[in-house]
DNA sequence: CTGACATTTGACCATCTGGTCAAACTCACG
DNA sequence: CGTGAGTTTGACCAGATGGTCAAATGTCAG
C-alpha cells in the first residue's frame, strides 16, 4: 500500500478518480450492490490496483462519505440568522434544488444509505448533523418568535426542504416517467417558491413588532 | 414446482409467507442485498423449499412489487372529483402520511427501487401509474380553474404530497436521529395540513365564482 | 390402507465477489 | 545508467450466493 508521507502525483491522480467512479458506481447500485470490479473498471484500474489504493470496498465508501458531507451540507451552512428571513429561506431552497439538479449522484448516494438504515452514517448523523440542525432550528424559531414569518414546526420545515428538493434528484426516474418533455427543475423551482412563500409569509405584518 | 391449477391449503399459506418475509428483507436491503436465504429463514423454509414456490428471486420481487403497487396507490383513487377540494387533498395528505406510518417497509421498497433506477418497475411507471396521475392532475386543474383552491403546478402539488408524506418513511433513520424522544407522525400530520391549507387556500373568495 | 401427487430436504454446482500475493514493471533521481 | 521505491497485474483463494436435483417424507382421496 501506499506511504502514509505526502502522496504522489500518482496516488493523488489516482485516488481522485476511484473516489469519482466509486460515486457513481455506489449512488447507482448502493452498496451491497456494487461490486470493486464495476468501480476498478470505472475508474479504468484492475482490482488488485484499486486495493493497493484502498484497503477495502467499505474504506472506499467511508471515504467517499465523509468527503461529502460536508459538501453535502455546505448550503444549510450559508443561512444567515441575520438575513431577511423569508429570502434567507427562499433561498436555501434554490440552493437545495439546484444541488439536486447538479449532483443527483450525491443524493441519491445518502438517499441509499440512509433508506437502508445508514449503518455507516448514524454516527455522523446524530452527532454532527444533529448540531447543525439543531442551530438551524434556533434560527428559524426566533424568526418565528419575531413574527417574521408565519410559524411552524421548524424541524419539519427544515426536513420538508430537504425531502422536496432531493425529491427531485432521489426519485429522478419517477418523476421524468410521469413528466413527458417538460423539465422538472424549471418547474419545481417556481412551485417551491410558491409553497414557502404563502406557508410562511406571516399573516400580521411584522412591521408592527418593531424594526422601523 | 406446484402445478398451475387451484392452490392447496399449503401452497396458499406458504407463498403468503414467503412474500411477507420477502417484503421484510426486500424493503432493508434493496434487491440485490437481500439474499434467498435470508427470505426462506424468515418465511422459516429452507431455501430449496422456498424456491419450489417461486421459481428465482425475481420472480418473489416483482410477484411482490405487483401485488403492493395497488394498495400503495389505493388512497390517490380514493379522492373525489366532487368533493370539496380543500378537503379532499388535506385527507389524501392524511390518508398517505398514515401509510408511510403503518406500512414503512412498503415505502421502502419502493423507495429503494426507484432511487436505483426502478429496473423492475420502469413500466407499471410509465403506463399505470402514468394514467392514474394524468387523472388526479386533471382533478386539481379543475379545481384550481374553479377558484376553489389556489393556483400552483398541479402535478407538482402530487409530487409533493408524495416526497413529505413518504419522507417520515423512508427516511426514518434520519428523522429518528434528528428529533430524540418526540413522536414525529404527529408533528408531521399538524405541520402538513398547516403547509397545505396555507398554499392551497385561495386568496380571493371562491364563492364569487358561483356556487351559491 | 394405499397409491399418486404435493411438499421438503441434504447434497451439490457454477458463478460471483472481496481480497491476497508474489512477481513484474515503471519511474524518479543520484 | 542503476537502483530502490512506487505501481501494476495475473493467478489465486475462500466464502457467499442463486439455483438444481434426486431422494425422502407428508397428505389425502378413494
């Protein structure tokens, strides 16, 4: 196996492109349903090549995982507690979308997983993400208590962007199959928009609550 | 292999077995993560035995998905074109938000199939269930042109009905880990028929349009 | 009770799959 | 060049897996 000192030009060559056939290979099959000769082959390597990279198909996965993460939660990051509250929203929205749009293999990865169980996930779930969210509910909640926007269970506001927007990438071929020629993004864009705009514009206006 | 006339006692209370025990395996490992000998140790047949019954793990699949998809799409038939539209959807929310509750490892299923491509369902897709939605679009169409509910991308609105509703199912893990002691279900039934009545009540009176 | 048919099983097989290993090859660098 | 480390590969292995088969066992109508 490879030194544990400063890759190589090699190593790092190859070690991006089996992380990069090794996504598309998992978030095609899962996996227990892919198999180190698809991913070698992917990646135009023979097996015992790939494993003189990779002591094992789970460390590839791990890895895999771990990378992106965080990648994966980037957008939720960039809300700002000090934003106007519906466009901070609305726009986390965009983002989620477009990110299902521009890396359906990413999702579709973490829906696998997770669908079965995520038994190499829960750790990173209920530790890391978990706190994320966590801070992500405090934001909403005191723009909720601002009367800011109209309030909800910030939790599963939370939860209903991710389950609308990744919808569109996890359950791709549903939703081309029911969809003829039309592109979905476009559209789902413009529904989503109008979903949280009238969900959470507040009733009262804000304005009487004190920021003039 | 059982003959093709009328089954036997036996024949009828094995295969019974056999496809409650596939469904359990099928929906936590995916097709091909679930093994012929997991299902006959769960039916508590030995593996030849189960494969006297069906004659390959395919054909427990599909004879498996084929007798699900009816009852997974029972309560989109059960909406009334005549009655009252705000009604009508908010119960459909209900009805599937109880099935993600009660029948998870069905939504599983499909969910695992379709995330990976739906190779084994690509045409009930684009045939059956294809007729069904065209029907119900039609349905909030017409409501919609009515002034009876709000005005959004009618099939969109299914598509969301289906990703909140079957997200409390199929992502269970993530829910779990993510919402400590609380019963997510009831949450998510009040958070539900808050988001929907607020998108879907329509901003002018209906009852200009005549129905008095 | 018995024969015909239904059911069950242990033994077996071919293939697939994750992983190993020693030998061969390539490459950077003195 | 030459040499040692880094890289690649063919051959191989053990266990898992889908599936077969002939023989054994159970069931039930006449």
């Amino acid at each position: 196996m490879p030194r544990d000192r400063s890759p190589t030009r090699i190593q790092k060559r190859n070690r991006a492109t089996i992380i990069e056939a090794a996504l598309d290979v998992f978030s095609q099959h899962g996996f227990r349903g892919a198999t180190v000769d698809q991913i070698a082959t992917a990646a135009g390597l023979s097996k015992p090549n790939l494993l003189y990279y990779f002591p094992s198909k789970e460390a590839i996965f791990t890895e895999l995982l771990s990378e992106l993460l965080d990648t994966w939660l980037a957008p939720l990051r960039e809300i700002d507690p000090k934003g106007e509250p519906l466009d901070e929203i609305l726009a986390y929205v965009t983002r989620k979308l477009q990110m299902s749009q521009d890396m359906p293999r990413e999702s579709r990865l973490f829906a696998n997983e997770i669908v079965q169980g995520a038994p190499r996930m829960i750790d990173a779930l209920s530790t890391d993400l978990r706190a994320l969210v966590d801070e992500t509910e405090t934001i909403f909640a005191d723009w909720m208590d601002a009367g800011r926007i109209a309030r909800v269970h910030p939790r599963h506001l939370l939860f209903s962007i991710w389950s609308l927007t990744q919808h569109y990438a996890d359950f791709e071929v549903q939703v081309q199959a029911l969809m003829t020629p039309e592109d979905p993004f476009a559209e789902a864009g413009a529904f989503l928009d109008t979903l949280y705009r009238r969900m959470l514009t507040p009733t009262v206006s804000p304005a009487i609550l004190g920021d003039a």
